[in-house]
C-alpha cells in the first residue's frame, strides 16, 4: 500500500463542491495555497450552471462544465444543510413531519448522491479522493442520545451511498480512497444555533486542516472511510 496520496508528492487538481461555505471555502483557500495544487475548481450555487441540490439536471450540466478542467485527483463534497426551511432538527417522535423529512434527505443523502454519480466519473485514474462532508450523528453505532431523527437518518443513508460506491468505483480503480468526513463543531451558520460552551467549537481552518491531514496519511483500502477531522475512524 502507498504511504501517502498523490497530493502529498506531485501535481493535482482539486475540486470543492459548496464552495461558499465555512468548511468549502476554507477548502479552497487550503488547496489554492497548496504550491503542488495546480488548479482549484469552485463550484457553489452561484455557479455558472446555477448548481443546485435539488435539481439533478443543474448537478449534471455543471459537471459537464467541470469536466473541461479536469481529471481531479481529489473531490470535495462539502455541502449540507441542518437548518431547512427554518427549522432545525427534530427532538421527539411527535415532531415528524414528512414533508419536512423529505426535503432533509433531499439536500442531505439524494442531492449528495447525484453528484456522486455525475462527479465521480471526473475522478483521475490511479491514486485519488472522493471525500464527503458527513457527521458523527450518522454513525447507527454511536448513537447514545436519540434524538434529530430526519438529520441522523439522511447523514446514515449518506453513509451507505458512499459505502456502496466505493466498492463499484474500487472495482475500476483500487487506489481510490472514498470518504465520509465529520469536520467536528466548526464555527459556521450550519452549527452556530446548536452549540454550547460545552462544545469545542474549531475555526473552519483548524477543521479543514485537520480533515486533510488525515486525507493525505489515509491508506488504501476496499470499501469506504468514515472519519473524523483527527484522523480516527467512527464506527458506521
């Protein structure tokens, strides 16, 4: 197995999905000022093809846009939404709503799969990085608190999606490191409602920092990685 990724020793590409946010844009600012970074990719809602979650026909037409510059070595899904139409994560059974349900597994497990399916393809042949912004809420297993039903259940179905491409993609190309990363509680409009003085609270940098320091000592193996912006994996 190779000790470290391409981006550690040669030339690359990057592309950032949700590149206006918090943790996307501390991406691109990681990857610009990487001199081995070659060409950085920005792609957000105020792309050129009006790249929208929602809309599998906008992620479609705004990767065949991204496809002129690529293959990239790595790929960055950095988007996501906790607060949706203005209400945050429920707390009790009796707070279900199926519409609102829908839409939290629309932005949160569809929309992120169909980029998957359109970006994938865009992937550099040989060592390189599919990376998707998850959360520890996802994990089935470190579930001790109950609680943020549609939240936790769309980030699991998340999971499983990236779980199940990677052992499609890998059958074309094992040194493909496919990754659902939980950035830790970072200073974003995304946490912001949510945290205490309990949380350790990290500047998108020191996360993003973080998140790619484990991507570049991340070996190869068969199937998906889930792991924290430290490095340590979570249980699925």
């Amino acid at each position: 197995m190779e000790s470290s990724p391409w981006f550690a020793r040669e030339p690359y590409k990057a592309l950032v999905l949700g590149a206006s946010g918090a943790l996307g844009g501390a991406f691109v600012h990681a990857f610009k000022a990487d001199p081995l970074c070659t060409h950085v990719e920005c792609i957000s809602r105020g792309s050129s093809q009006g790249f929208d979650l929602t809309n599998p026909a906008s992620i479609s037409a705004q990767a065949d846009v991204a496809a002129a510059q690529g293959p990239y070595a790595i790929m960055v899904d950095a988007t996501g939404a906790l607060t949706i139409r203005g209400q945050g994560p429920e707390k009790a059974l009796h707070s279900l709503d199926a519409e609102q349900l829908m839409q939290t597994y629309l932005i949160n497990t569809i929309g992120p799969a169909m980029v998957l399916r359109y970006f994938a393809p865009l992937l550099a042949k040989g060592p390189s990085i599919y990376a998707k912004l998850s959360a520890r809420v996802g994990s089935i297993t470190d579930n001790q608190k109950g609680g943020w039903y549609g939240y936790r259940s769309a980030k699991a179905g998340l999971n499983m999606i990236l779980q199940t491409a990677a052992i499609e993609l890998q059958r074309k190309n094992p040194a493909l490191r496919v990754v659902a990363l939980q950035p830790g509680t970072v200073q974003s409009k995304l946490s912001a409602p949510f945290t205490t003085a309990a949380h350790q609270v990290l500047t998108p940098e020191a996360s993003v920092s973080g998140m790619l320091t484990a991507l570049r000592a991340l070996q190869t193996k068969a199937g998906a990685h889930f792991l924290d912006y430290q490095g340590m994996e979570i249980p699925w």
